[in-house]
C-alpha cells in the first residue's frame, strides 16, 4: 500500500467509525485485544536494559498531577462540573497504545512505554486523594480507590511486556519475528481508532440533548487541555531531544481509564470531557502520522 494512501487512513478510520457509531460501538469489547496485540509487538522490540527510570518523568509527572490540581482549583471557581472535566482530561494516566504511535512517529519507545507504567502507578497513589479533596469520592476507601484503578490498568500494561521477556527467554527467534511485524500495529491501530470512534460517538448520542451546553463546554475545554499537552509534553521533551516521546506521553491519555473514573467518582456528565478528549488525541496524532507519512 502507497505512503499516500497509508497516510489517509487514520482520519478516514475516524470518519467512518463516528458515522456508523451504532456498529462499530459494539466492537468495543475487541478494544483491549488489539491494545495486547500492538503492545507485544512493541514490546518484543525494547530489551529489559531499556525499561528505565528517566529524569523527565518528574517533569512529567508534575504537569499531570500539579496540573490537574491547578486547573480543577482555577475553573472550579467558575464551574464546578468543568473543573472535574479538565481535571480527569490531565491527571488520566498515558494511554496504553501511546508507545506504539511513539515508535511510529520515529520516538523512543521505550520511554513512553515505561513513563505509561510509572504515570499509572501515580495515578493510582494521587486519583483517591484527588477524589477527596474534590468532596466526590470522599465516602470511598482509599486502598479500595487505589487498587480498583491499578486493577485496570496493569493486566493490560504488564502482560505484553511479561509475554515479551518469557519470549526472549524460552524463544528468543519468535520473539524477533514478532518484533518483526511491527508494520501490523499501524493496521491494527487504524481498525481500533475505528473502533473506539463509533463507540466514544455512541456515548456523547446517549448523553442525550437536556444538558447540551454543558457538554459543548466540556468538549471545548478537553480540546484546549488536550492540545496544551502535546505541546507542554514536546517542550519538555526537546530539552533531552525527544520530543515527541515526551510529547505523546503528556498528550495521549488513556481515556478508557479517566471515562470510568469520572462516571464512579465524579459528576456522571464530567465524563464528556475525557470522551471527547478520545476525538482531540487522536486527529493529532492522525495528522502527526499523515505528516510524517506524507513528507
């Protein structure tokens, strides 16, 4: 298939799954199997010696969480509903695919792939403190909070990358040979952005039109906290010459995760604001892939 064409497919992937929502929403159970599938390929790719802890993550990490404290502060003066918004749309974890759009876009890889990891761990530290000092989750147990996020998160961020060192260990040439097939992660990528477009315009339609408004709102402060990130991530990322690492781990969140959090912990409607950050994250990286593919 022609660059051109392969350039194309992400923003077409997204025009067909919002237009036919009501099909492809109900593909969404294959959603976590195609993030396992990408992230073994990824992972069949890094040695264990490039799993480590950089000095940037603390850069990162206190955007997410100082952020988020500061835009929910900020906001919540004017609108409590928008702040719990903005809020989960910049303390969200780094979304699981993220380090497979990473390798495509000519990054590192290995730090989005481990900067996923330690952003999850935070989240699941902060998230309950967060939910008290908001008032909303201030009834939950704290460990009860924490491990129910973890819970979410780990199976699907560590077996892949368990799969992929047992590989290395009992058959190191299958696990090159996955590593090998890492042009079918962009496929696999086009067939899941498919996937969870139907299924993210299936949930803003069943939100209904009463508190249209306010959904508008939310949709339009997650674009420009979205947009923010990148840019935030990419900054920080150019100091040690990856930026777009730096950039895809800030921006790319794991909407899946803060969707759920917001619908049990914070104000049910607060959650159009991390779907609609699913649309924003991925026209950019739709357009950083056409870019780079068409250049």
């Amino acid at each position: 298939m022609s660059q051109q064409v392969r350039a194309w497919l992400l923003p077409a992937a997204m025009v067909v799954g919002g237009v036919a929502h009501p099909f492809f929403a109900r593909l969404s159970p294959l959603t976590p199997y195609l993030i396992f599938s990408m992230l073994l390929v990824t992972c069949c790719e890094l040695s264990p010696g490039e799993l480590r802890f950089r000095r940037a993550y603390w850069t990162l990490l206190g955007v997410q969480v100082a952020g988020g404290a500061a835009v929910y502060a900020a906001v919540s003066l004017f609108s409590p509903l928008l702040a719990e918004g903005v809020m989960i749309c910049v303390l969200a974890p780094t979304a699981m695919a993220a380090a497979v759009i990473t390798g495509m876009l000519g990054g590192s890889v290995a730090f989005t792939a481990t900067y996923t990891l330690v952003s999850s761990l935070c989240v699941a530290v902060v998230a309950p403190l967060f939910f008290a000092w908001t008032g909303t989750g201030a009834d939950i147990p704290f460990w009860d909070s924490a491990w129910t996020v973890l819970g979410r998160v780990a199976p699907l961020l560590v077996a892949p990358a368990a799969c992929a060192f047992f590989l290395d260990r009992v058959a190191p040439a299958a696990r090159r040979a996955v590593g090998k097939a890492k042009f079918l992660t962009y496929y696999l990528w086009v067939l899941g952005l498919t996937i969870v477009s139907g299924k993210t315009v299936s949930f803003v339609v069943e939100q209904g039109g009463e508190s249209l408004r306010e959904e508008v709102g939310l949709a339009l402060a997650a674009l420009v906290v979205c947009v923010a990130q990148f840019l935030l991530g990419r900054r920080v990322g150019r100091a040690r010459g990856d930026a777009v690492s730096a950039g895809q781990s800030l921006g790319q969140k794991n909407t899946v995760l803060a969707i759920w959090m917001a619908q049990v912990y914070l104000h049910p409607l607060a959650s159009v604001a991390p779907a609609a950050y699913v649309l924003w994250q991925n026209a950019i990286n739709s357009f950083q892939l056409w870019r780079k593919r068409a250049s």
